[in-house]
C-alpha cells in the first residue's frame, strides 16, 4: 500500500480511539505510532484489512501509553471496560476531525500542522521539512495545539469557512521540499468534498485543480518563473482543468456564489483560453467585481486593476490602481506592468526595480529584476 | 569541524570591483549569476559543508523595549548609512582556510558582462558549545 493511501486512513482511525473513549491528544499519539509501524511492517506483509490492523495497532498503542501513566487512573478504567469495535460512522468522524484541527482557538500556523498531522497523517519530521522549522519547534506547536483543542467537545458543529481557509493556506504553500503541500492539500479538500455536500468546499477544490495544471507551465527547468501570458498552454493538465471546471458549474449552478467559487471562476476563465489573447478580460472583471463585493480584500482589488487594464486598456488599469493603497504588496509590480502597457517604459523599468526590493520571496524578487533589466537593456539593442 | 557565516551585504560592506546594480545586468547574466549561486550551494552539500542559506527583503525596522505595559517603539527603516545584511550562507568546514577559500570562490559569482563581482564578504566564525576536554 502507498503511503498516500494508507495516510488517507488516519482521520477515520483516530475517530474510532475517540468513539472508543481515547481523548483526541492520546488517539492521535497513537495512530502516528501505528503509520509508523505499518509504514515499516507493510511492505513486509500488507495486512489484508489496513484500516482494521491500524485500529487494532494504535488501540494497543494507546492502551500502552496510558497504561505507562500510571497516574492516569481513569484512562486505564477505560482500557479495562473495553468496548466493542467502533460503529462505522467514520464519514462523521473524518468532518469532525477538520473542525476540530481547523479549531477558531488556533492560529493559523497551529492550525494548518494538526490538519497536515491529524487529518493528513504526514509525520511531524515531514511538517517541519515542509515548513523549514527544526522538529523539535514543529513538535511543540503541535503539542501546544493539541492542548488548545483538548476540551472541545468532538461532536459539536464546527466551523467550516475556517477549515477551507486552513486548505487554502497550506495549498498555497506550494512545493518546499520532500512534501508536496499543493497535492496533500487537493488531497485533503478530496477527502472533505467526499464528507461534505457544500458549494464552497467544491469552488475550493476546483480553484486548486485550476491552479495546479497550470503548474509544469509555471516555472522553467531553472526555477524563473514564467507569467500566465507567456505559459505554454499545451503543457496545462487538460485533465485537471476539466475536473475543476465541471466541480464548479455544479457549484454555481446552487446559486449560492462563495469567494472561492469566484476565484474559481477567474482560474476556469483563463483555463478556458488556448492563447493568452483569446482571455476573456471583461467576464474576468466582473467576477473580480462580484470578489470585491464578498471580500472587499485589498489584493482582490489588485488583482481586478490587472484584469481592467487588459479589458478596458493600461489607462483604465492605471485609474483602477490609484484608487489602491499603494504600501500594498505586489502595487509597484502592477504599476510597472501597466505602465509598460502603456508605452512609459523608463517609469516601468523603475517601478519593477522597486517592486523587486520589495518582493516577499526570492522568485518573484528574480523575476522582477529581470523585468527591469530586460527594459533597461531595451534601448541598447 | 568549524561553522562561520558568510555574510553578503546590501550595505556597509567595502563597493566591489564589478559594481553594477543587477537591473543593470542583461538577462542572460542574471541567468548566468543564478545558476553560478545554486551550483557553488549544491557543491558544498555535496561536500558535507553546508549548512543553511538564506536571503533577507531590504526592509528592516529597528524595535526595542519601551516599558512595561507599553507597546515596543520602532525606528526604521534603517537610514542609509546603516549596514544592511542581504543574506548569508553557514557553513561548517575543516578549517579557517577553508571558509576563506569558499567565501572567495562565492564572490567570484559573475555580474555584468559575466566577469566576477569581486564582491566583498564577511566570514565570521560561530561561537560553539565548550569542549568536553578543556585542559
């Protein structure tokens, strides 16, 4: 069994300790116990019921552990009043298991490592590899997690716009290293959208697919990044795109628009145009529109100024942006763009040198400065 | 075994040879210079001797205690005549010597007109944990 599919088990197996007595800390000890020892055992011998061995396992773990705190009296009562198999309500379980690692009492960053742990059964080494923290650091904010979480109620409602921002986080991660964060986090919205029937969970899920066949096109072999209009579109996962795109349309077809199914919308847009001069600019600013409507974000609002100054031309993008705080990030990279549109390329060439000091990481910083020096290279040729 | 820390300056350190703003540079020799810093980095984990590498934004802010109960006072971003660290590279190798041949090798990463920066660097050695034997 791939360690893919055997850590799609974890949410359902950590319900069950739970449903069997295990508070919610000690059961997720357990099954990251139980991963680690079938990681280790099955490619020995694959049991032939995993999710079963794996109960089996981590109960055990977990009756050792407790039964090594001597003075957790109460647990090891439990342990003695053994009860039956758990009932098969893992569906339930696994949407609880969302809600609670994706808890409001949590910050973001405490929020997104239980999800990766709890509900996607990556090891804390691999969590810290993803997020460049020594072990140790990422292993205390887990704990410290867990803590916080350690007196809600496992069955009440949770909170699902929470969840989906924790998602949408960890996909935006992208790729830092062994764990591939973009597919783990199109795994876990998979696995949510299969528990629960909600529009935004499938905007969600149709928002990553968009973006992630984009990927191959989106850098070159030496890492530089290549903008969206310059991408080879034959290299966008056609496969992807059309999954995301019927997910949506089933989405907006409840009528029930969400920010993520607007993002969406944008993404399947540009999906939907073979070249960059067939993008629909004008259908792509009204969904910005109806963004700034739902979330009158900042950065929505950047990104519609883009979208205006190619449908309505770089005089009109530029109107839209002096109406933008311009201490935002990305606001002189938009400039420069713009401004290059519109023929001005010596305040382009400036304004993209700016934009690069003011870059958040060292791939945008690269690509800004090479902007820059390709203008400032212009007139020598 | 020694750490040091290389440090690259966006100011305060000596002007290099070659002292040309990378905006300046054409975009082959932006290329050029990328692969140069990635090759000597996968180099030296090839070697064992590296450590960790990171860049810093040229924005920084000053900030210190202001009294109990008060938020911190700032101060910042930094005045131009400030030192300014762009980013470092640890390394951990065999000898002072060493360090100073790989912080040379670094400064040799090409620039406009793909000749070397010459670009000034500071080596500075890690303080370490105390020897178990000492006398």
């Amino acid at each position: 069994m791939e360690e893919h599919r055997l850590r799609t088990l974890t949410p359902s197996v950590i319900g069950i300790l739970v449903r069997r007595g295990a508070d919610f800390a000690a059961a997720e000890d357990a099954v990251q116990d139980a991963l680690v020892e079938a990681v280790r055992l099955w490619a020995i011998e694959p049991p032939r019921d995993p999710k079963g061995w794996l109960v089996t396992v981590a109960w055990r773990k977990f009756l050792d552990a407790a039964r090594a705190d001597a003075s957790r009296r109460r647990r090891e009562e439990l342990v003695e009043d053994q009860p039956a198999p758990g009932p098969g309500a893992s569906v339930d379980d696994t949407l609880q298991l969302y809600f609670l690692c994706a808890h409001p009492s949590l910050t973001p960053a405490s929020a997104v490592a239980l999800t990766l742990r709890a509900v996607g059964g990556l090891t804390t080494r691999q969590i810290a590899q993803a997020y460049l923290v020594p072990e140790a650091t990422m292993a205390q904010r887990i704990s410290r997690a867990k803590r916080t979480v350690a007196d809600v109620r496992f069955d009440q409602p949770g909170d699902l716009a929470t969840v989906l921002r924790v998602l949408y986080l960890v996909f935006n991660e992208g790729y830092a290293g062994d764990v591939d964060l973009a597919a783990e986090a199109i795994r876990l919205t998979r696995q949510l959208a299969a528990v629960i029937d909600h529009e935004e969970v499938a905007g969600l899920l149709a928002l990553m697919l968009l973006h992630h066949a984009r990927r191959s096109a989106r850098t070159r072999p030496d890492g530089t990044l290549v903008p969206l209009a310059q991408q080879d579109r034959s290299l966008w996962d056609t496969r992807l795109i059309a999954e995301g795109v019927e997910l949506l349309q089933t989405a907006l077809a409840r009528d029930r628009i969400g920010e993520f199914q607007a993002q969406a919308a944008v993404a399947a847009l540009h999906a939907d145009a073979w070249t960059a001069e067939e993008t629909d600019w004008v259908q792509i600013v009204e969904w910005y529109d109806e963004l700034v409507r739902l979330t009158d974000n900042p950065v929505v609002r950047l990104n519609r100024a883009v979208a205006v100054g190619e449908a309505d031309g770089p005089r009109a993008g530029l109107a839209a942006l002096a109406e933008i705080d311009p201490t935002l990030p990305r606001h002189a990279a938009v400039a420069a763009y713009l401004h290059e549109r519109d023929g001005d390329v010596a305040t382009a060439a400036r304004l993209y040198a700016e934009a690069a000091r003011q870059a958040p990481n060292l791939q945008e910083r690269d690509h800004l400065t090479r902007q820059a020096a390709r203008l400032n290279a212009g007139p020598r040729d | 075994m020694a750490k040091y820390l290389l440090l690259k300056h966006y100011r305060g350190a000596p002007t290099p040879v070659n002292d040309v703003p990378m905006d300046r540079w054409t975009e082959q020799e932006i290329s050029a210079h990328m692969q140069y810093m990635h090759d000597f980095a996968a180099r030296l984990e090839d070697t064992g001797e590296f450590v960790d590498g990171q860049a810093l934004s040229p924005e920084g802010t000053f900030v210190r205690y202001d009294g109990e109960g008060r938020p911190p006072v700032t101060d910042g971003p930094f005045a131009e005549t400030k030192d300014l660290i762009a980013g470092w590279m640890a390394i951990d190798v065999d000898t002072y010597d060493r360090a100073l041949e790989l912080a040379g090798e670094l400064s040799a990463a090409p620039g406009a007109g793909g000749k070397p920066i010459h670009e000034w660097l500071e080596v500075r050695p890690f303080l370490t944990a105390p020897p178990t034997v000492m006398e």
